[in-house]
C-alpha cells in the first residue's frame, strides 16, 4: 500500500483585500507636501484603515498555523495525516464562520471607518476617494475557503513510467519527508532563541511548543521510519522531566541536548537511522538525568560557564543552508 493514501491534501483558498493601491508620483504632490508615514508607504498608498483590515489576515494566519501544526507544506497546499484531517477541517470549519461574520462586520461600519480615515488625513481625501472601490466590489474580494484531496500515483502508463524513471522525477514521499524534517527544524531554532539562550531554568510553558513538534511527528511517522524513534527520543526526555514547576539543572540539559538535535534537519534523520540499526542512543549522549549526583555529564558547565550543550546550539545557524520551509522540497 502507497504511504500516499495515508496523505491527504488541504489547499487553503483565502482572499483578503488589502486597502492599498500603488503609490503615483502625481499622490506625492497633491497637497504640496509629503504624505504622512500613515497613509503612504514602501510604493503603496493606504486608501483604508489598516486596522480594520487586519483580523482578515490574523484569521488567514490562523488558518495556516492550524494546517502547519498537524501537517507539511506542499506545493501550496499542506499534505496531511488521513487520520488528523477531521480534526482540521472541523477547525477550518469554525475559521470560514468567523472570517464570515467579520465580513458582515466590516460591511457594516464600512461607511464609518471611510469617513474616519478621510477626515484623519485633511488634504488627501481625493487621493484616498479616487481609487476606493464599492463596497459590494470590496466585499466580492472577502472570501475564506478550502478544498480537501487526496494523491494518487499514476498507475497503468507504461511510458510515462519509463519517462520519470529516465528524467528527474523525485520520490514524492522522500520529498514530504525532507520538508518535514525542515519545517521542525525551523520551529525548533525559534524556540530556542525565544525562550532558552542566557536561561538556566524555563516553566513547563515551555514544553507546549515541544509537545506540538512531537505531535506532528507522530502523526507523520508513516512518511518514514526514521521518524518513529526520533519521536521516541522526545517522549523518553519528556517522561523524565518533572510535571510541574519550573525545569532547571540536569533537566534543562537534557531539553537543550534533545533541542540541539531538532534543530539539525539531517542529524534528526540520521539519529533514527542510527537507532534502528541498534545503536542505541542514536546521536544523543547517555542521560544525564540518569547520572544525577555523580557529577558527570554534559551538562556540566565549562570555564566560560556555558555548558557543552548551550554551546552547541549556540553554533547553529538561524537558518540552514539552502533551507525553505515555505516550498516544497524534492
């Protein structure tokens, strides 16, 4: 069975009307002055409130932070487990009612907030007023939606097979695999620069993010078997930490060891590699946890009082080489 029918695809089809238009030398002139900072910027003009605008686009954010969490991005769309996309559609679902009724909203106090805009800018009515489109036109580009389907492998075509096998036809799967492994990657690096550089203890606020990463590996763990013990590795961290207060000392070395290999998409697939040919600890060193009170580990501090873990991570890149988490990877 193709590792594809476990996949499906949701394509995000959300309109948002940006209230600019583009910037003409003639806007700079029209009142004698320049325009405020407010009104015109990087070559756009702003022909609406920006503020009454932006729940449209914190709605479509939400959206791709919902697809994101449970799936990869693909192409433009998101590959998802078969077995989550209930789940996320039921939250897309709630999304379209919500994008809807801020639709009505915005109609509603459309004439209000036009008003208010011009009268905030005295001497620049006209340039807000000539390129304003209807309001019925404006709320025809208001528009949340999205579609759901499946992949397939071209079956039964001889020729074409013998075309891709001859061409650069990628492995679909080792593709959504890379780009898996890329995206956590980049959420790993973030959490480290946000809430664990110059730390030497973190609340359990802290583990949310990690859990979402470990729940998104788990649910794609079918794309390779590399995934499995990765997650494995998360989980046996995880277990050990204390469930409540904050986490300091050994505890915190071991989230740093476990973070620094997150943060490292190829160390990520070679340590589970590692682990199913039976090396047992893949690319992570014995617990340290394991070894509290006999003064050995990691986590020791060295002579500049960084431990050998925070340095590691210190040395790794805001960004890989070459890396992309916003297209697909073949």
């Amino acid at each position: 069975m193709s590792v594809l029918q476990d996949v499906v695809v949701v394509s995000l089809d959300v309109h948002i009307w940006s209230g600019r238009k583009k910037l003409r030398p003639e806007d700079l002139t029209v009142s004698g002055k320049l325009p405020p900072k407010d009104l015109v910027s990087l070559g756009s003009k702003k022909i609406f409130d920006p503020r009454a605008l932006k729940p449209f686009g914190m709605v479509k954010r939400e959206a791709d932070s919902i697809c994101l969490a449970k799936g990869v991005r693909f192409a433009r769309s998101y590959a998802i487990p078969r077995m989550e996309v209930k789940d996320v559609v039921t939250e897309l679902n709630t999304l379209s009612a919500k994008f809807g009724k801020l639709v009505e909203s915005f109609l509603t106090t459309f004439d209000d907030v036009k008003k208010s805009w011009k009268e905030q800018h005295p001497g620049y009515e006209h340039l807000i007023e000539a390129e304003l489109l209807p309001k019925s036109v404006i709320a025809a580009k208001l528009a949340f939606g999205f579609q759901v389907f499946c992949i397939n492998a071209v079956e039964g075509d001889a020729e074409l097979d013998t075309l891709m096998e001859n061409g650069k036809a990628g492995n679909l799967t080792v593709g959504l695999v890379g780009q898996l492994y890329a995206e956590i990657a980049s959420q790993a690096r973030e959490l480290v620069r946000q809430s664990l550089f110059g730390r030497n203890e973190v609340t359990q606020k802290f583990l949310r993010p990690l859990r979402a990463m470990r729940e998104k590996l788990g649910g794609l763990v079918f794309l390779d078997a590399a995934v499995t013990p990765l997650v494995d590795s998360i989980d046996g961290v995880i277990t050990q930490l204390p469930k409540k207060g904050k986490i300091s000392g050994l505890h915190l070395e071991a989230l740093r060891g476990i973070l620094a290999l997150l943060c490292d998409a190829s160390k990520m697939r070679q340590h589970g590699e590692m682990i199913l040919k039976g090396e047992a600890n893949g690319l992570l060193r014995q617990n340290d946890m394991q070894a509290e009170g006999n003064g050995a580990g990691g986590g020791e501090p060295q002579e500049d009082g960084t431990s050998e873990t925070e340095e590691m991570l210190t040395s790794i890149p805001a960004k890989a080489p070459g890396e992309t988490t916003s297209a697909f990877v073949w």
